[in-house]
C-alpha cells in the first residue's frame, strides 16, 4: 500500500513539474470571511475565516491543532490565551480558485503551513527556493481546495496534489485519505470541519 502511495506521488509531482504548474505563496486573506465560489453546484459556497480555528463536526469539542510539527484533533481550548497552536490563517493562492494553505499565526513560526507529508499531515516550514525540488513539492503538499463539507456541512479540504484525498482525523491524527475505501464508514464526518473565531 504505502509502495503504491509513493509511486502514485511520484507520478503526480513529476507530471505537474513536466507541466510547469506554479502555486506561488503569494497573496494575503484580507477580508473577514473569504467566500470562494463552489462550481456546478447549487449548494451555497463554503467560508472559512481568513484567522481563526477548525472544529470537527463529529466531534464538536474537538479541533485542528499543531503540536510537535503534526496535525491533531484536541479538546477546543476554553480561552484565547491557550489558543496559539490552534490558530491557522487561510492564505488563498493566487491565480487558483478555492485553493488555499493554512499557516500557522504563532509569532515564532513563521513561513510554517500545514502539508501533507506520506499521508500524515504535518506543520513544516517553506523549504528554500535554491532546493529546487523540495520547494516545488512543499508548494504542492500545502496547498488545499476549500470544498463543501463532504457530509454536506461545513468545509473539507482536497489535496491539491492529490485530487479525491481529503484532510481527516483519524485516532484524533490528521492524514490526507480518499473516500471509499473499504470498511470506512466515518471518512465524511472525519473530513468535514467548520471555521470560527474564537470571542474571549
């Protein structure tokens, strides 16, 4: 499984290097509320605040957080004062529609987004430009498109790179996985989410 993961992550990065595709990290969230427009649907488009938190929507008192460099799924903190690792600012990529990156907001983390990195998401910091192949990759790790919640609730985030994979929890770890695998009964849920800011 993980052998045929890596190959199919070969085959994408080297296809959209042949491609030339670029995914600058340019570009700020400056209004409130972004609201990019969802196609051929006639659900109302998904929003997410430009700063502020995740929450799961089948475990409401649970949210996305960072700690130690992962993605987590942890008990919603209670005060703005405890709510430093669980801030992300949705930074849209210009030139792409619905498609995003999180960054994390703590002052010490600068140039830090969450990716995607052998399936288990990850805070990691923007590689060097002069490392060809790692910034190029790290650009297509991190950047999302924002989807209605695939419980038809809330927002989900599809992997850029990896179209039909979606940020979930899972044992309250965050991974990007694809719908309909067997056995998987929770992966809507698990990859749907709502964007909040936290009033103290």
């Amino acid at each position: 499984m993980d052998k045929s993961r890596r190959a199919i992550s070969t085959t994408v990065t080297t296809a959209a290097l042949a491609a030339g595709l670029t995914l600058p990290i340019t570009g700020t969230a400056t209004a409130a509320t972004l609201q990019p427009t969802t196609s051929g649907s006639n659900t109302a488009a998904p929003q997410i605040s430009s700063r502020g938190m995740l929450r799961s929507l089948n475990y409401r008192k649970l949210c996305v957080r960072h700690a130690f460099f992962q993605g987590e799924l942890t008990p919603c903190p209670t005060r703005s004062s405890d709510a430093a690792d669980f801030y992300f600012k949705a930074v849209p990529v210009q030139g792409h529609s619905n498609l995003y990156r999180l960054a994390a907001t703590n002052k010490n983390l600068t140039r830090f987004y969450l990716r995607h990195e052998n399936y288990r998401i990850v805070l990691s910091k923007v590689p060097p430009k002069s490392n060809k192949a790692a910034y190029t990759l790290f650009l297509k790790d991190s950047a999302f498109y924002l989807r209605t919640g695939r419980t038809g609730k809330g927002i989900s985030f599809e992997s850029y790179n990896f179209p039909g994979w979606y940020i979930r929890h899972r044992n309250f770890h965050l991974y990007i996985s694809k719908e309909g695998e067997p056995g998987d009964r929770h992966f809507k849920g698990d990859a749907s989410f709502s964007s909040f800011n936290m009033i103290d």
